[in-house]
C-alpha cells in the first residue's frame, strides 16, 4: 500500500505538448510507462520520464521508512495530469518598428503512482 508523489514546476514545455505525452501513461504500469517514455518521440517525453522514475525512487524511500514490502512491477501511473505554469514574455521586431510578443509557457507536471491496495481504498473513501 504505497502512494507516491513527484512534481516538476515551471518545465519549459507547452502544457499542450506536455498533456499529450502523459495521455500515454495514465493509468499504465510503472516500468510500461518508462518503456513507452524512452521511445516516444516527443521533446516532452525525456522530463516525463525523469519524473516517473523520480516517483518510483520516491515510492521505494516511502516503502522503506514505513517497513512495507514494495515490489516496483505493481506499481502503476494512477493520476497524471499538467497544470499550466508562468508564461515568460518575450518581444521580436518586426516590420516598420512594430513589436511583435511570443509567449514562452511553462508547465507544471505532476505525477502520483499507486499499488493497486492503495487505489482501492482511495475509491473506498471517496464514496
């Protein structure tokens, strides 16, 4: 019964481009997750990947400090999603003197992976 948590905030990539890359892991299992991440050709895919595993380590540290028993193969994606962070504003010049303004956006990642225990009992409590 481990719940784990990881966030990245202000990652330089589009919450578009980032919500499409954790489409592809919600809901699977944890080391599927990171075999679809190595090879998905997205830019998004390499912090996305980082981020998983860094909820697996954090998953093991949470194991250990609680005496549980934790088999990284039952541990899967049980919520993902990306929230949009702060938009950096940046002018380019253009045509007779005028300013042109590009937004460069952040997001903010945030993945939670789960032993199947754990999911069950959340659903339990909800109700």
């Amino acid at each position: 019964m481990v719940d784990s948590i990881a966030r990245v905030k202000h990652i330089r990539v589009t919450p578009q481009k980032a919500r499409r890359v954790v489409a592809l892991i919600k809901g699977k299992q944890a080391q599927e997750a990171l075999a679809i991440l190595k090879f998905a050709p997205q830019a998004a895919s390499e912090p996305v990947y980082k981020l998983v595993e860094s909820a697996i380590a954090n998953a093991r540290v949470k194991a250990d400090k609680d005496g549980e028993y934790l088999d990284e193969q039952d541990l899967y994606v049980s919520n993902a999603y990306v929230n949009e962070g702060t938009t950096l504003k940046r002018f380019r010049p253009r045509a007779q003197g005028r300013a042109f303004q590009i937004k460069k956006r952040t997001s903010h990642i945030t993945i939670q992976l789960a032993t199947p225990e754990v999911a069950e009992t959340n659903k339990k409590a909800s109700k």
